[in-house]
C-alpha cells in the first residue's frame, strides 16, 4: 500500500475534516493516526525563569488582547510592525507567540520543534544566525556560522532539548471521484 505522511498537526486536522467529507460524498477511506518523531523541544534556559536579551513581552499594540479588544482604542500607526519575518540573517518578529515561532524554528533546526516553554502571550524577538543554507552566494568557506541551538540559548534565554514527538499521520486508503449528480 502507498501512503503520503503529513506531520503538521494543522494539515492532518484539515486533510481529515476534508477526508471525511468527501468520503460521505465521493466514496473515500482513510484514517489518522499517531507516528513518533525525532524533535526538539524549545525549553527555558534558565531555572529562575529569565529571558535572553533579545526575546521581550510584545508592545501592546500587537498583543492579541489588545488589537482585538478594542480596534478603534488601537493608536493609527502607518506601519504595522507586528508580524514575523525569516531572512537570511534570522527570524524577527513582533507580536508572535512562541507557538508560531516554532514553525520557522524547526526548519532551522533540522527537525520539529514544539514550544514547551510554558510562556504565553506575544513576544517580540530577535534570532540572528548566519547560516550557508539562508545565504545567497551558497559560499560558506571562511564563514563564522553561528549554531541554531546557540543562537536560540544565548539570545533568547531558550534551548532547543532533542524529544520523541507523537505527530498525527495521514493514511489515504482509497479515494474517488464524486460522481455526476
């Protein structure tokens, strides 16, 4: 039997409310179930519960709460500076949780990171690596490539520690065309 894996929790969740939708209509069978991974868990750093230098509280115009709550209270700005930007020096972002910076994270890490950090909230951060892989030149001869797992330790107060991870998985047994009404 041939079989696609889809390992994002949100894909699987989409992939299976359409699954069983169109299996009700267009005769189709599949399932999901759990597979574990190699990962990483993005942890403190510190027991006294203290942050890098570069990762801070969001400024209250992109806290969740706030921009929400009230639009109108929000003050005019011309430049929504809230967001999350992966370049070729890092990730910036303002107002993201650290649930959503784990999904540029892992790509830089070589494996899925999920936030176990216990922090929640908006953030605004600041992640500056050099990597051969995020420049353009492709040349990493004489480079000071600076580790993720450094990077993330040293800036952010964080650590990236290796875990098994139960990820739901996908198995599309059978699907068919929906037939003409």
């Amino acid at each position: 039997m041939q079989y696609s894996k889809f390992y994002s929790g949100h894909v699987a969740s989409v992939l299976t409310l359409t699954l069983n939708t169109q299996a009700c209509t267009a005769g189709g069978a599949g399932e999901v179930f759990g597979e574990t991974i190699n990962g990483f868990a993005l942890v403190p750093a510190h027991r006294d519960g203290r942050l890098g230098p570069q990762l801070k509280p969001a400024p209250p115009e992109c806290q969740p709460s706030q921009a929400s709550a009230n639009p109108a209270a929000a003050p005019k700005a011309t430049v929504n500076r809230c967001g999350l930007l992966l370049g070729a020096n890092g990730i910036q972002a303002v107002g993201v949780t650290l649930d959503n910076f784990v999904q540029p994270l892992s790509g830089l890490a070589g494996g899925l990171v999920v936030n176990r950090t216990g922090l929640t909230g908006a953030y605004e951060l600041r992640l500056d690596i050099e990597s051969p892989d995020l420049r353009a030149t492709g040349d990493a001869s004489g480079a000071d490539t600076r580790n993720v797992f450094t990077a993330v330790r040293e800036q952010l107060g964080l650590k990236l520690e290796p875990e098994k991870i139960l990820v739901p998985v996908l198995v599309v047994d059978a699907i068919q065309r929906p037939s003409e009404n």
